[in-house]
C-alpha cells in the first residue's frame, strides 16, 4: 500500500496539471489566430475549431456568433447583424492586441453543416458565449451550456452584446463606432436649408409670430382644452354618450371624477362663451363710443354671464345633487 500513495499523488497532480496545460495551449492557439484573422478580431471556424474552442477546460471566454451569410439563405438578420459584431470584435482587439483572453469567433453554416446538425439550429443567427470554466471566476452552472443572446429582445446592436459578456464574465468590451461623416453631412445639409428657409421666409412669418392675437387664441384654445376635461378623456376612453335606460341618451356623468365625451364639448363651448363674453367686456366695450349702445352690449353680455354661470352650476347639481349653490336663471 505504501507503493501506491506516490502513484495516487502523481495521478492527482497530473490531474491537475493536465487541463490547465490544455487551457493554456489552446489560449495560445486561439490567440495566434485571432491576430492573423482577416475579419479583425474575429477568428473564422469549422467543425474541428468550434469544437475545441467550446469545449472544457477554458481559460478564456468565447463569443461565437452561428451564422448564414450565404444569399442562398436569405437571412436578413445575419447580414444586419454581421457588421455589428465586426464592429464589437474590432473594439475589443483594438485595445487588447492579445485578446486577453476573450475570443470572437465565427461559424457559417456553409462551413460548419455537421456543427449544425448536431446542435440542432434550424435558424439563424445564434450566438453563444462560453465563459471560462477554470480560474476564480467559474460558472458552474453553465460549463457545458453556454449563455444565449436574445435577438428578439434585444435585437441586432453591438451594446447588447457587449452588455451580455459583462454581465458573465469579467471582461467588459467597449464599442466604438466610428463617425459618421454621411450622416453629418445629411444633418448638416438639412440644417442650412431650413436655415436659409427661414431667413427666406422671416419676414412673412415674422407678423405672424408675433401676433399677440394669434398666441392669445392659442392660450385660449389650450386652457379650454385642458380645463374642460379633454386630457382626461384621452386618458380614461371615457365614452361619447351612454343609455339613459329609458331609450334616450345621457350625456352628463354622475359624480365629479367621471364625466362623458360630449359633456366635455358642452362644458368646453360654455367655457368659450364665457370667455369671450368677459374679453369683449373688458376689451371691446369701452370702445364703443355711442352710450346707448355701450349700456345695450355691457346687458346684452353680463346677460350671457349670467345664463352661463347659471348653466354651469346648474350642471354640477346633476352630477352630484348635494351641490349647495345655484344661480338664477336655472336652478
């Protein structure tokens, strides 16, 4: 038995030493063909390299994007989202020439048909990150399964993905997209065209702009809006009218937090009137220089005030019928 103890410590030391020399020698690999891939960053595989990229021991992270870029499959989501992973791949080997222990590679299904199959993928794109499954940071969890994008979710953008591998891993890759010139262009185009537009057209508008009566009506037609209930209307889909149960319609809404769609265009039209009746008594009265008249129009619109208000309060008794106040004529 004393022969056997040395035997078992060598069996447990090159248990131990085997994988992370393994590890090691495929790090090594995958990193040698990441700097001489012609996608920069992105390492192009087959059958044999997806499978011993993917498989344990890892001391490194892969993200390998399954893909069809072939035309022959139509796949517009491939082809959406092939640059946005060129672009993630070229980000990270732009500031870790080595990889750093963070690989991107890439299996086209005209490559890889027996990698497919075997996986069972009738769709594409899939990606996969496999984290590392020795070191301190092991997912046990996920040491032969590996994590999935979601491009339902997320759909095709290079943050997503970059958003995933942090979340994992330790790794946390940047994306920088470069400028876009045609786009600055284009908004700048659009810029000095609307710029010389206006410089056109200014001094048409300008009367109009400043009109204090266009911007007085404005304000106008925006407290009726809101003070009658419309945005309540828009938020609520309170309806129109509703069956009085007798065969007939009722239009006012019992209570003071509900209300109907035609008994807010009531209470706004009474609103207007009021409105207009009190501007043209402050405004437009003291012009009238026959005094006859000016006493005539001054009756003629405290009169509408006073059916007005009435009107108003009159209503708010229907809706709640312990409403204290009243005003003749209605009560």
């Amino acid at each position: 038995m004393r022969f056997l103890a040395p035997i078992v410590g060598l069996l447990s030391l090159a248990s131990t030493l085997l994988p992370t020399t393994l590890a090691d020698s495929k790090l090594s690999k995958f990193t040698s063909l990441t700097a001489g891939s012609k996608l920069k960053g992105i390492v192009r595989l087959n059958d044999a390299l997806y499978t011993e990229l993917t498989t344990a021991p890892r001391n490194y992270a892969a993200v390998v994007l399954l893909t069809a870029l072939d035309k022959r499959f139509s796949c517009t989501l491939c082809q959406e989202f092939q640059p946005e992973y060129e672009l993630l791949a070229k980000s990270w080997i732009a500031k870790h020439k080595t990889s750093d222990g963070l690989f991107f590679g890439q299996l086209d299904f005209a490559d890889a048909k027996a990698t497919f199959q075997r996986l069972q993928l009738t769709t594409a794109p899939i990606l996969y990150l496999f984290p590392p499954t020795t070191g301190d940071n092991v997912d046990v969890a996920h040491i032969g399964t590996p994590y999935q994008f979601d491009f339902t979710q997320h759909g095709t953008p290079a943050e997503a993905v970059a958003h995933l591998i942090s979340q994992h891993t330790t790794y946390a890759p940047p994306v920088s997209r470069p400028f876009d010139y045609v786009k600055f262009g284009g908004m700048a185009g659009l810029l000095l065209v609307a710029i010389t537009i206006v410089s056109i057209a200014f001094s048409i508008i300008k009367p109009i702009i400043y009109s204090r009566n266009l911007w007085a009506a404005i304000s106008l037609i925006a407290v009726l809006l809101f003070t009658s209930g419309h945005m309540f209307n828009h938020i609520r889909h309170v309806p129109y009218v509703v069956n009085d149960g007798r065969g007939g319609i009722s239009y006012v809404a019992s209570g003071f937090s509900n209300q109907f769609g035609l008994e807010t265009q009531i209470v706004a039209i009474v609103y207007a009137l009021l409105a207009f009746a009190t501007i043209s008594l402050a405004m437009k009265t003291p012009r009238i220089e026959n005094p006859t008249r000016q006493k005539a129009v001054i009756l003629i619109w405290n009169a509408i005030l006073l059916v007005g208000f009435s009107f108003l309060m009159n209503l708010f008794k229907q809706k709640n019928g312990s409403y204290p106040f009243f005003l003749p004529p209605l009560f």
